[in-house]
C-alpha cells in the first residue's frame, strides 16, 4: 500500500485559499491512502462540487438564501426517487487507485469515467502481487457460473496459496530476466540485451498490481457503486467499491443517504412482480406457477418480500 516517494512528493500539503465550494470532512482525507486488499489503495486527488451544487443545477439558482436544509435533502431525495440524473452530473471527483490487474479489467467496463493508468511500456512494474486471504478461497459455486461456492480449507486452501504466490513470484523473475536491466534501469547483464518493457510484461499474470487515475461524475459514480458494491459483485471489486462509498459519505451526505434510500438498500421490482404483490395483498393465495413470473424471478421476488420461495 505504500506511496511512491514521486507520489508523495505531489501531494499538496499547502492550504490555499479557494473561492469555490469544499467540503471539510473530505478535504480532512484529502490525498490520503484507504488501504484495500494486501497491497492495494484508494485515495481522493480531486473533486468538484458538493450536495449544494445538485441542488443549484436542479434550481438553477444560487446562492441557499433562507431555504432549509430538509428542503434541500427532499429536493435530492426527490431527484433520487425519480431519477432526474442531471444535476448528479454537477459533481465531479477524481480518485488515485492502486488494484490487481483482473480488478482493473472488470473496473474498465465502466466506461463513463476518464482514465489514465501506469504503463507497463514505459516503466518497470512493481513487484507486488495480489494474494487472497484464506476466508476468500473458495470452490466455484454450483448454481452460478460467475460466483464462488464452498470455502476451501486445511490442505486444499494452502495448496491454493502456495501456487499462487510461487506462480507469481517465478513470472516476476522471469519478467526481471527479461527486462534485464534494475529500476534504475542499469543493465544487470551488460553482455546481453534486455526486451523491450512492453514485450517483458507478457509473462504477468494478472494479479500483479497496477495504478491509475479515474475521474467521474457523481451520477455515474453512484452507478458503479451500485453495481460494485452489490453483495453478488466479485469481492475484490466490490472491497474498492465499499471504500469509495466511504469517500461518498464524507462528499455528499445528503445524496449518500438518498443513494442507500433509494437505490443501495432498495428492490427494483417489474410490472409482473408488482402484479403479484397486489395479488397477495388482496388476499390471494398466489403460486409460483400461476404467478407469471420464471423460476429465478420468483425467488428473487420472495428474497426481497422476505418470503420463503415455496410460500
């Protein structure tokens, strides 16, 4: 998790003084690392704006004058509810993330945002690889073909382990081994030449760290938050995902508690599902099979009515 002394150095440690809006509780962690994973980090390098700017842009006015702030948090929540996303967009913030590559290439789906990562064509990559923690490993589940089953234990996960980190730690020599040169990038064989950086980094596998800048909006961070820090996404994603929700809290407290209301700890339900509900609620009996609905949906209906499926 450490900070490049290059890294360090760019943080701005001088207070300056600023006509625009800032927001204290996140200016107090200001480029500051949130620890994610073994080696990896979130930290805020930038932003722009704060709740008070959602609710100018869905105004389009300025100033807060005599108005109260249950005013503004109805006005977001009713933004929210009714997903007016415009003034979201209002808001922008810029986060320095350190992640395994794997994490990086499902991050990237994400394509709302703008990006700039470490090149492995230009400089030497860092010789730190992810390595799940034992409560991580785990079989491939049965009923899902994109999730994790069964907890592996004793022999089984240490094997795991074990691989990982010698598969890793033989492509990092291999890589040094090609490259042929330190990082400094002295020769360390002069009698042979090394490969080019970027045919060198072949040999990784992907959990080896990477880094970049992604900048977003506010909406379009509210949706990958949504989808990454859902308890079905991927865990290691999703440990990013739960720390930036950290940083959302501190920026916008207004819109995080909007965002949990509405959209995190809320249940999307379809025209058939809802036609169910109103079913039940007249006091009929309604079964899976004359519900309309498909097997899977029926059981995610019940999970959220907090129902056994077979009711």
């Amino acid at each position: 998790m450490r900070l490049t002394a290059e890294q360090q150095a760019s943080q701005r440690g001088e207070t300056r003084p600023t006509r625009r809006a800032t927001v204290p509780a996140l200016e107090e962690m200001l480029y500051e690392p949130v620890p994610v994973l073994d080696h990896g980090f979130i930290r805020v390098v930038d932003y722009m704006g704060d709740d008070e700017a959602i609710v100018q842009a869905a105004r389009v006015s300025y100033g807060r004058g005599t108005r109260r702030t249950s005013e503004d948090q109805g006005l977001i929540n009713y933004l929210m509810r009714h997903r007016h996303t415009t003034p979201f967009e209002m808001c922008e913030i810029k986060y320095h993330v350190k992640l395994p590559i794997f994490v990086a290439r499902q991050w990237i789906r994400h394509r709302t945002a703008n990006v700039n990562e470490y090149s492995g064509r230009y400089s030497i990559l860092d010789n730190e690889f992810y390595i799940p923690a034992p409560e991580h490993l785990a079989a491939q589940a049965t009923t899902n073909r994109q999730g994790r089953g069964t907890i592996l234990e004793g022999a089984a996960a240490q094997h795991v382990l074990d691989l990982l980190r010698e598969d890793a730690e033989r492509a990092y020599r291999g890589y040094v081994e090609l490259l042929n040169e330190d990082a400094a990038g002295t020769p360390i064989d002069p009698s042979r030449p090394g490969l080019a950086r970027e045919l060198a980094r072949m040999n990784l596998s992907l959990n080896f760290y990477t880094q970049w800048y992604w900048k977003t909006d506010l909406h379009n961070l509210m949706h990958f938050l949504s989808l990454r820090a859902d308890p079905h996404a991927q865990y290691e994603i999703r440990a990013y995902a739960e720390a930036m929700l950290g940083t959302l809290a501190r920026w916008v407290p207004m819109t995080y508690a909007a965002f949990l209301e509405y959209r995190m700890n809320a249940a999307l339900i379809s025209a058939t599902a809802l036609a169910v509900i109103r079913r039940m609620l007249a006091g009929e009996t309604v079964t899976p099979e004359a519900s309309g609905l498909s097997r899977r949906e029926w059981r995610e209906l019940m999970q959220v009515l907090g129902r056994s499926p077979a009711a």
